[in-house]
C-alpha cells in the first residue's frame, strides 16, 4: 500500500487494543503495540509483526520510550490509539482514594504524558490521534464515578488537542464504545452474574442481561471498535476533528424513559412491569 503509517497503540495487549493492532498491522502499517503485560504483547509481535513495547501508561519515563522506540523503528510517527485504562468502581462518599489514583493516572495521566511526547512528531506528519473514551464519558450508572469521571477528562484532553493543533495538521477523535466483549468486560460480567444471580451464573448470561435492552441487543466485538479507529487514523477521516463517535449498538440514542412504553420488563426477582 502507498500509505503506510507508523501508528502506537496503547492497551494492546487484549480487547480493543489489540483488535486494533491487528487490524493495523493487516492493512500494511506498522505498529508498536504497549501495555503493562509482556507475555500477549510478545505473542501479538510473533503473530502480527507488530513491535511490543511493555510499559505502564502512567509512567513519563516509559511514555518517552515509546515514542522513542517508534522512531528508532520506523523513523516517524503518524498516528497515536490512546486505548490503555482500568475501570474502578464507587460512588463519591466511598470510593477508594487508591483506586481514584490509579484510574486517573492510568486513564489521563497516562495519555497526556504520551500525548506530550509524541505531540513534536505527530505535527511533523501532520498525524492523529484517537482515545478510547467509553460511553460512560456521556453517560453514566450507579457506582462508576471514578470510571466515569476519567473517561469524561479523556474525552476533553483529545478535543482539547483538536482545537489546539488543528491547523498545524493534527487530527484528535475520540471513541466511546458499549458493552464489548474485552477481558475488562468479561471480568465485570462475571461479578454481576454472581450479584444477579442469573439463570446459569454465566459470563454469556450477564452480556445477555446487560445488552437486551439495547438497539442492537448485544455487546460489541473489539474488530468492531477497531473498524471505526483504523478509519480514524486514516486519511478518509482527514476532515473528522474533535469528534466523539458513539460505537455503542445504539445505547446512548435511547432515552430509558420510553423504555417502559416499549418494552415488557421483567426485573430480577420482582414483578412484571
């Protein structure tokens, strides 16, 4: 192909991250693939050909790395996936303050010290960057304030680089997926199956569950996000800036307070509604 790009991609070690890093890598481009674990990063590499790079996302020292390791590679670099992040759950009276760190650091922090190192770059190739926000950066439920207020703050951070670098050629979008089945997700079901006590306790039975209501009826497959952010980074987006593009089955167009004109709702362990 004539347009290859060098693109890092943050989180790849599974789920959406690493759906995208294969995606890159079968479209041609080269990609350094980041993230905490080095064993399914080294296996992506073997598989891929893409370079792993093991590093927290937290980290300044490591951020600079990998904007160095992509540049001794590859001699440029054309396109960032600000994927990494942790969810943490709690309401503002008892979240852990521990836990409040870790999510921010790893899902702000993190990004804007690989954002500050790979800005210099990313203006020289007049590139672009897309964050893996959440629909929870629109939208929110019980428990999620940490999650949810992190992801809020990333969204701002990549319009915040739109508006600044904008004309000198940098591209910033975001995306905010739904339920997608990631080990993320499948950890998260495996708790509500057994706090719900589903019909057969089962991951399956949680996404079920979780996605009936929605538009679509059922969770996201990482391909599907990874679609939306290899055609984000490219240049048929070249117009596209700023932008936060829901990739969620429907789930942010409904307003729940039709649901019960609609639907025949049966919730858990109580009567028909």
């Amino acid at each position: 192909m004539t347009d290859k790009r060098v693109v890092i991609v943050t989180g790849a070690g599974s789920g959406i991250g690493e759906a995208t890093a294969r995606l890159l890598c079968e479209e041609g481009h080269h990609v350094v693939a980041s993230g905490r674990r080095a064993e399914p990063l080294r296996r992506l590499e073997e598989e891929t050909g893409a370079l792993a790079y093991p590093a927290d996302a937290g980290d300044p020292a490591a951020a600079e790395g990998l904007v160095r390791a992509a540049l001794d590679a590859h001699g440029r670099l054309d396109g960032l996936v600000l994927n990494a992040g942790i969810g943490r759950g709690g309401t503002v009276a008892d979240l852990s303050l521990a836990d409040w760190d870790d999510v921010m650091r790893t899902n702000v922090t993190g990004p804007l010290l690989l954002l500050r190192a790979a800005i210099p770059h990313l203006l020289r190739a007049r590139g672009a960057v897309v964050a893996v926000a959440s629909v929870s950066a629109l939208r929110n439920g019980r428990s999620n304030a940490p999650y949810a207020a992190s992801k809020a703050a990333l969204l701002q951070l990549c319009r915040s680089v739109a508006v600044d670098y904008g004309r000198q050629g940098v591209r910033s979008n975001v995306v905010c997926p739904s339920w997608v089945r990631t080990e993320m997700a499948d950890r998260r079901m495996a708790r509500f199956a057994e706090e719900a006590d589903l019909k057969d306790g089962s991951v399956e039975s949680a996404y079920e569950e979780a996605t009936r209501l929605l538009p679509m009826g059922r969770p996201g497959e990482p391909r599907e996000v990874a679609e939306t952010i290899s055609w984000l980074i490219s240049p048929a987006a070249s117009y596209v800036n700023g932008a936060v593009l829901t990739v969620d089955g429907g789930a942010t167009a409904l307003d729940p307070g039709t649901l019960a004109f609609d639907h025949h709702i049966t919730p858990r362990g109580g009567t028909d509604l």
